[in-house]
C-alpha cells in the first residue's frame, strides 16, 4: 500500500511540474501572440495613415491641377475659334488648326482623368452627394446607349422587359455607371462584333448586364478588374487608352446605393 502511494505520489508531483510547465509555455505562448498583435495593430494604423495620406494627396493634386488645365483648355478653344475664321481666308492656317485640336483632344483626356480622380477620391471619403429619387433603369440605359452609338457607330443589342424597372439611385451618378460599362464593352472588343446590353428584375434586384465578346478574364483579373488604376497586361501594352479608374467608380457608385458590381468571363461565352 505504502509503495502504491509512493508511486501515485511521484506521478501526481510529475503531472503538476508537467501542468506547470504548459502554463510557462501557454504564458510565453499568449505575450508573443500579444506582442504579434501589437505589431499587427502598428503596421495597419501605418498602412491607414499611408492611405489616408495618399487620398489626401489626390485630392489636392486634382483640385490644384483642375484650375490651370481648365484655362488652357479655354485659351485652346479660343484660339481654335480664331483660326476657324481666319483659315477660311488664309489656308496656311489649316494645319495649325488642326495642330490645335489634336492639343485639344489631349487637353480634354487630361480633364478627365483629373475629374475621375477627383470622382473616385470624393467617393472613397463619403463625400459625394446623391440624390436618390425614383429612375427608370430601362429608360436611363436607352439614353446611354443611344448616345455612345452616336459616338462610335456601332450596334447594341437590346434585351428590355415590357415594364419600367425603378430603382431609387441618384441619375446621374447611374448613367455614369451605365457610361462607364458600355464604352469599355466598346473598347475592349473587335469593331465587327455587337454589344449586349440587358436590363431585368430578379429577388426584388434591379440587374444591369452590359456583354461584349472580347478576350476572356483570367480568375486573378476578375479579382482586380475592379482596382483602382488596374489595367491588364494585355491592355497596358496596347493602344487602348485608358487610366483603370471607370470600374474602380462604378464599383465606388453601386457601393453607395448598397448594390454590387461583378463580372463574369468564360471562353464561348465572352464578359459581362
């Protein structure tokens, strides 16, 4: 009995240094996991300030950018204005002229990449308005769409339901959606192949879907193609325009009227 005790004894006193030490090893365990979420925490409060600065810097890069390339874009119009009379009577003016407008032509792109910046800065910050009243989605898209075909001359295929859908969304900030998915379903696709553009109701969602038969996404691009300044490889190495911000506002847009952005590319099928 005595030896039976002695024994349960060395392995009680074995099973508290054992006990003990898990707690030693569970303490250092816990201070290194603290220490880790501290230096979590750091690199976060670093990497929101770096982005706060950045949206800071942004916004004050494209407000003191806006007033000086406005004026030159006034200047240049008005002096497109002059030439147009006087090359009427003088010929040798014509290629100034048209020198001119090619200057125009960039000046305007200019514009508008400061005003997407101002745009997607403004939206990413909680400050811009919307205006939220009852829309017609079919009839907002049918003035898009009329208009880029102006632009580009090229056919769209329209898929309507009889009935209005309404949405409550702020107009213009929609028809910039509208604009934005349509003239890249445009640029990224052959000028012989038609654009698909469909508008439906399903679970009390209002869908927009704008297809194109351009080169499928790969998985990794779908992921992004919603970045700000993303543009795929293909793309950046074209001749294709462009500075990756459409997307990046229409996502910014449907966020603020609690809706979703998303797409979809398949070999067959082409991206919508």
């Amino acid at each position: 009995y005595r030896q039976r005790l002695l024994l349960a004894n060395q392995a009680a006193s074995k099973n508290a240094e054992q006990l003990a030490e898990n707690n030693q090893a569970l303490i250092e365990s816990n201070a290194q996991l603290d220490k880790t979420n501290q230096a979590l925490a750091q690199s976060n409060n670093q990497l929101e300030q770096a982005d706060r600065v950045k949206d800071q810097f942004l916004s004050m890069a494209s407000h003191e950018l806006r007033t000086p390339v406005t004026s030159i874009h006034g200047y240049v119009q008005l002096l497109m204005r002059r030439l147009k009379k006087q090359s009427a009577h003088n010929p040798e003016l014509l290629p100034v002229r048209d020198s001119l407008g090619k200057v125009d032509e960039q000046i305007q792109r200019l514009i508008d990449l400061v005003n997407d910046l101002l745009n997607i800065n403004s939206l990413r910050l909680g400050k811009m308005p919307f205006r939220l009243a009852p829309c017609n989605l079919c009839s907002l898209c049918r003035e898009v769409i009329e208009e880029q075909q102006a632009v580009v001359g090229r056919s769209i295929d329209l898929l309507f339901p009889a009935e209005p859908v309404i949405v409550q969304a702020d107009k213009e900030r929609l028809s910039q959606v509208s604009i934005n998915l349509v003239s890249n379903a445009f640029k990224y696709s052959s000028a012989n192949t038609a654009i698909g553009v469909e508008v439906s109701q399903k679970s009390g969602e209002a869908i927009l879907a704008v297809h194109n038969e351009g080169p499928v996404l790969s998985k990794e691009q779908q992921e992004t193609i919603f970045e700000p300044f993303y543009r795929s490889p293909d793309v950046q190495s074209s001749a294709t325009p462009g500075w990756g911000l459409g997307l990046a506002i229409s996502k910014e847009i449907m966020v603020q009227h609690s809706g979703r952005i998303w797409v979809e590319s398949a070999e067959e099928k082409g991206t919508t």
